[in-house]
C-alpha cells in the first residue's frame, strides 16, 4: 500500500508540475516562437517586420473564421491554421500594438452579423449557411481595412495581401500616379456616347490618382507616388533629367517601350489614328544608365508560343500561328515576384522588343518574362512588312529564351553625369534641385506598350460583358500596386505555400491517367473501326434488313460475326481499362500505406521500443548483484 501510495503522490505531482509550467511558459513565453519548417512559413520576412515596426496607431484586428463549417474543406482547413498562426506572429511582433481577436460567426449569431457588417463575403456551403474566412481591421483613428476572403490559391502572396492591410491604414489615401504616354488611352465612342479608356487603363484610374502629363511637361508632379511611363513620345533632354532624376531620388518607374507598337497607331478619341504617332519608342539613355540593353529596332519572334491569326492568303483566308504575336505562359513569368507570380492565363505579346543586362552594369536585371527557347530577332520594319503567311516558315530561331519584361534593381548613375542640360527653348523650366549623380533604383521595363491593347486579351461579347483572355491587365495593376505601396511593401516576394503534396502518389496517379488516356483512345479506335466495318455492310446491301430499320429481319452470319466482334471489342477493352485502374488504386493504396506507416507509426513504435528496452534493462541492472 505504502509503494501504491507513493507511486500515485508521484503521478499527482507530475500533473501539477505539467499544468504549471504550461500556465508559466503561456505567460512568460507567449511571444517565443520556433519555427522549424523548411521555408519558414511562420515566421515573419523583415520586410512584414518593418511594416509592423513603422505602425503609428494600435491596431484592432477580427479574424473570422468558421472553423467547424472549414472541417469539410481541407484547403480551407489548412489554409485557416496557416493563417492563424501568422497573424499571431504579427500580434507578436508589435509588442502589444496588434490586439488579435478570432472569431467563429456560426450562423444566425451576432458574429455572423459582426462578420457582415465588417464587409465580409461568406462562401454559401449549404441551406442558410456561409463560411467565414476574412480579416476585419481598424485603427485607434478609424481607419479601416478588410481582406474580404482568404483565397487558398493566393497563398503564396498571404504575407503582402496582410502587410498591406497596415499600410493601407497608415496610408488611407489613394496612391497618386503620374502618367507619360503617346497611347490613345481614350479609344474612339461608340454612337451617341462618350469617349471610353480601354481596358487597363479604365483599371488604373479606378484604383489609383492618375494624372495625365501633357507632351510637352516640365516637371514630374512633386507628390507623385510612381511614374508610369508607357511608349512615351520623344522626349527632350530636360524631360529625360526629370526622370533620371526621380528615379535615382527613390521614385520607382514602370517603363513600357516598344520597337513596333500596333495600339499608337490605333484610333483615338477622334476615331482617327494620330499620324504622328510612331510605332517605335524608346528612352535609350535612361536605359543605358540603369544598366539595360534594348535594340528599339528589333522584334522578338516566338515560335513555340505564337498565337494564331488569320490573314488573306490570295483570297482566301488562312489561319497561321504568327511568331510576331506571341503568349508568355505562366511557367515563363517569375514565380517570386509579386508583380507575376499571380498570374495564371499568361500574357500576350505584339510586336515586343528583347532585353538584357549590359556587362558593365552593377544593378541587379531579373526576368520576369521571357519567351521560348524557340525564339529568334528580326528587323522590326522587316517583320512588319514580311507577308505574315511566310513569316513563321521564315523565322530561323536560334536556341536563345529572351527577356521581355524585367525588373531593374540596385546602384546606378546618372545618365547627365554633367548636371542638368542646358535648355533654351522651353519656358517656365523650374528650378532643378541638387544633383544626384547615382543612387538606389527600382524600376520595372516591359519591351511592348502592346500589353495596353484591348485587341489582344479583351473580349467585347454583348452577351456576356468584358472578358479579358490573357493577364496584361493583371500584370500592369499588379506592378502599379506593387511600386505605389511601402518601400517594404515592395520588397516583399511570393513566400512558399504550406502544402506539400506526395510527389510520389501524384506520379503514379498522372501514369496511371496517361495509361488510361491511351487504353481508351484504343478502345474509341476500335470501336469507330467496328462501326464503320457496319456501315461498310450496309452500304453494300449485305444486310438482311436489319440495319435498314427492320429490326424484326433475320441477321446474315457476317452481320452476326461483326457484332460479336463489336461486343467482343467492347468487353475486352473495359476489361483492360479496369485492370489499369485496379493496378493504379494497388499501386496509391501501397504506397499511402508506407507513407502512413513511416509518419505515424513507425516514430510511435520505436519510442515504445525504446521505452520497453529501458525498462527490462533497468530491471536487469536491479536484479544483478
């Protein structure tokens, strides 16, 4: 009885210890994290840390999350932990600023109401039930912001999507954008009504404080967040300085050049195209100095990606692929970068240009779009005047992939390393201030304005509203919103997601799947050999009248025979496709086994081993003299 009761003091003492240092390290080391997964998921980039680290008011934050309705959703489900547990890493990193409440709205509960008050959008699972996966922010001054559902697909960019939230609050107004351009960005009306932007730039102006610079500027707006420049008319040297200038000031500058720009020569507002317009642009020395080669007279072919046209071909209309036009998918766009790394229908190409990194330069030139090995340059007057017909039997590629749309980082200098220029024929030039010969540059270059043109992505179907077929717009809202946010802001990158699928199991399902493709692309062979063996016997009037309708006639001993073989055909291909798929299920179900085995069991059983060992190794060491 005595051991007994000692044994129990033990067991009772053990339990108190335990709650206690649980309830101590909740208290002493809430802010203590250890994050051991490969790509550190949960824990925070310095770029987030410097967004939480420059917040001027305390931060409400209202996670609403339906947590028992997401248990029938997995992605949701795993998407809602990740999710939690990075929002207390940033409630951690702000030291008492961030104050973190998670809420579960169940239907028809003041949570659900709160959650739909706060703007929220709930995901319809079933009768009167909505499940709740958003983020609800506001501000000791009431500022307020919301991400109005966590979509488990932009996973990756789950860091930006909640940095951005603080920015947004400590930054209320819209980011204002200054605009060069010899685009007719104002497309021609229709009957009877007014002028219309086309489609990204309707975009831009909906989301962001654009203004228009007139051709003949003299200075960059002084509160100017970004600098779009996009297949720009000729500039002067004064108006080249200003953007040095700005650029090497911190501004960041989104460039669209092109050597054969069809949309700048495309109708305007007046309906009529602007003849001085040239198809060509670009900003040689501004390039040169950050560090970029780009030929403003070469075109860059596709081969592989070109997108298909039809021309007139003696009268007669053809369909071509056309290298000239060409889509980048979306395994040639940088999965890392923000600006591309969410686009999924990929981006269309006209007439665009190639670019590089000059040898010399000390910035930092990483692609974010490029073409096909399959790939070739050509004269941009010639291609532009090459039949189209013969252009892709023409074009000789030459193994090289080519930059189209890079991103531009680093120490660079200036391209008036003498100062401002001297102008004599502009008025009202305002004073320019100190000089900066170098400085740290951040700038996005696109080798085609062509990613402006509706033509090529956008859709106008009465029926069914505007639908864009590619991702230019995406893309150039993408960069925009990218380089008008904080300087951390934009130096965050996509961040792995927290799924890791078994490799393993997704092989052998899609060798299956081919295995079943080509077994029932046989069995549609032969089928279609049969019936067609049928008509063959109908056509010649070997038939007794059953295949002409009269199904009371009597079958001829060759009709008989082609519909057993018909049958036969049938039979044994299904046999063959069930084989195939019983083999794939064995083959997943052994090796999901394994893998159960490996991650659940196996640790489990050794620790019991070792247990097991320990204890008959003890109780020899007792019992020996």
């Amino acid at each position: 009885m005595r051991r007994r009761a000692f044994t129990a003091f033990i067991i009772a003492c053990a339990a108190v210890m335990f709650v206690s240092a649980n309830a101590i390290a909740g208290a002493v080391m809430r802010g203590w994290r250890l994050d051991l997964t490969e790509q550190r998921l949960y824990s925070l980039s310095p770029e987030a840390a410097a967004v939480i680290d420059d917040l001027s008011e305390p931060v409400d934050l209202t996670f609403f999350y339906s947590r028992k309705l997401a248990q029938d959703f997995p992605r949701i489900r795993a998407y809602g932990a990740r999710v939690r547990e990075t929002l207390q890493a940033y409630a951690a990193r702000a030291g008492g600023r961030i104050r973190l409440e998670i809420v579960d709205p169940r239907p028809y509960t003041d949570a659900e109401d709160r959650a739909l008050r706060a703007g929220l959008e709930g995901l319809p699972v079933g009768e009167d039930e909505a499940l709740f996966f958003g983020l609800a922010a506001r501000n000791s001054v009431d500022d307020r912001a919301i991400i109005p559902f966590f979509n488990p697909d932009r996973e990756p960019f789950l860091e930006y999507e909640l940095s951005r939230v603080f920015v947004e609050m400590e930054t209320p107004s819209r980011a204002r954008v200054a605009l060069i351009t010899g685009l007719p960005m104002e497309t021609a009306p229709a009957p009877g009504r007014a002028p219309t932007g086309i489609h990204a730039y309707r975009q831009l102006i909906d989301a962001f404080d654009v203004e228009l610079l007139d051709p003949d500027w003299t200075a960059l707006p002084a509160d100017a967040d970004l600098l779009v420049v996009a297949h720009p008319p000729p500039l002067g040297p004064h108006q080249l300085y200003a953007i040095d200038q700005f650029v090497l000031r911190g501004g960041r500058a989104l460039v669209f050049v092109d050597p054969l720009s069809e949309l700048a020569t495309s109708p305007g507002p007046t309906g009529l195209p602007n003849f001085d317009a040239s198809p060509r642009s670009d900003a040689a020395p501004l390039l040169a100095s950050w560090g970029v080669v780009y030929d403003a007279g070469t075109v860059v072919l596709d081969l592989e990606n070109a997108l298909r046209a039809q021309f007139d071909d003696g009268g007669r209309q053809v369909e071509r692929p056309y290298p000239l036009w060409f889509r980048i998918p979306p395994e040639n766009l940088d999965s890392d970068e923000l600006a591309t790394a969410s686009l999924r229908r990929g981006i269309n190409f006209v007439g665009a240009g190639g670019l590089s990194r000059r040898q010399d330069a000390a910035t930092r030139f990483t692609a974010l779009a490029w073409t096909s090995d399959a790939s070739a340059t050509m004269d941009a007057r010639e291609a532009q005047l090459e039949n189209p017909v013969n252009l892709f039997a023409r074009a000789r590629s030459d193994g090289v992939s080519r930059t189209v749309i890079a991103r531009v980082r680093g120490e660079a200098r200036s391209a008036f390393p003498d100062g401002a220029p001297d102008v004599d024929d502009v008025f009202d030039l305002p004073t320019p201030a100190e000089h900066l010969d170098s400085g740290e540059i951040d700038v996005i270059v696109a080798a085609d304005s062509d990613l402006f043109n509706d033509r090529f992505y956008v859709s106008g179907d009465p029926s069914l509203g505007e639908t864009t077929t590619a991702d230019n717009a995406a893309f150039i809202l993408n960069a925009v919103d990218l380089f008008s946010g904080s300087d951390a802001l934009v130096g965050l990158r996509a961040r792995a997601p927290s799924d890791r699928p078994m490799t393993l199991i997704e092989n052998l399902r899609a060798e299956a799947e081919a295995r079943l493709a080509a077994e029932e692309g046989r069995l549609t062979l032969e089928v279609a050999e049969a019936e067609a063996r049928l008509r063959e016997l109908e056509a010649a009037g070997e038939g007794s009248g059953f295949f002409s309708g009269d199904l009371d006639a009597d079958l001829t001993e060759a009709e008989l025979g082609e519909v057993q073989r018909f049958r036969n055909v049938i039979v044994d291909t299904r046999g063959r496709l069930r084989e195939v798929k019983r083999t794939f299920l064995s083959d997943v179900d052994r090796l999901e086994a394994l893998l159960t085995f490996l991650n659940v069991w196996l640790m489990a059983l050794l620790a019991a081993g070792a247990g097991v060992w320990t204890f008959f190794a003890r109780r020899r060491g007792r019992a020996s003299p």
